[in-house]
C-alpha cells in the first residue's frame, strides 16, 4: 500500500473514532482537517435552514476556510483515507476546501464517512464528479462497531 494517511473532518467525534481507528490497523498518519471557524451545535443544527452547515451545503459553491495541512505529509502519502460525515448525503463544504487546495492526483483515495442511516454512493459520484483527476476507490459508511478485519478488508479492495 505504500505509505498512508488519513485526512478527516470531524465535528462530534464520530468520523474521529473511525479515523483513529484506520490509522492505527493500516499504519497510517492521522491528520484531522480543522475548520477555521469551528462549528458551534447551532452552525450543525440540519433542521434549521439559517444554519451555517444547511447555508454552506446549500448556496452554491461555498468553501470555507481550514487551517493549513503540511503539504510534506500528503505528498509523501501514496494512499489517502479521506473521512467525513455525510452532510445532505454529501461531503461537507470544508472537505471541498480540502480538495481544492492539496494535490491528490495519482493517488488512491478511499473515501469513508459516518452517517446514522445515509448511504455514502452519493457523496461518492458528487466527490467522482467535482475531482475527477483523483484515483477514487469505493467508498464505505462505517458504524462504531467497526474491526480491525473490516478495516484491512476495505483498505485492500479496488
């Protein structure tokens, strides 16, 4: 596999377990992607539509600001774990950001996010759609109960 990274977006501390866990059964370097202005309950509050996650996924292309990522620690990646949680079965704006600033292309990306019931397929073919330079692998939504077997068997899939 080559040397690895996880890159992860995480507002509760659910799609942070799960990248916790994947860095430690593939080896690789945990880097959480962080918001400049972080997300208060309110801003994530789904059901109000003046809220800043339902006004970012919801008024066009909106990209908000994320602190800087060592761009030495991606370059070196030759396999990226992308975590997120689904946002309107998407993934938030901020790993928008994300991919528009650091260069993945020739890499293989495996896409993973947290949701309680939504399916990942359609973040996936938007994520396919909008950076279609990135090598994409299947992506998977992950429960708590996640094991290690499940980890390795999804990290070696095409």
């Amino acid at each position: 596999m080559g040397q690895s990274i996880v890159l992860y977006f995480s507002n509760t501390g659910h799609t942070q377990a799960i990248a916790e866990r994947i860095a430690a059964a593939t080896g690789s370097e945990l880097v959480g992607v962080q918001a400049k202005v972080p997300y208060t309950p309110a801003d994530l509050d789904w059901e109000d539509q003046t809220s800043r996650s339902y006004q970012e996924m919801h008024a066009g292309k909106i990209r908000p600001a994320i602190e800087p990522i060592d761009p030495k620690k991606i370059a070196s990646a030759t396999t990226v774990f992308l975590g997120f949680p689904l946002w309107w079965s998407a993934a938030p704006r901020t790993i928008d950001t994300l991919l528009d600033n650091v260069d993945l292309t020739g890499k293989d990306v495996h896409p993973f996010c947290t949701s309680g019931t939504t399916p990942i397929a359609d973040a996936i073919t938007k994520l396919r759609e909008n950076y279609p330079d990135i090598r994409w692998h299947t992506g998977r939504r992950f429960a708590t109960s996640l094991t290690r077997d499940e980890i390795q068997d999804w990290a070696t899939e095409d």
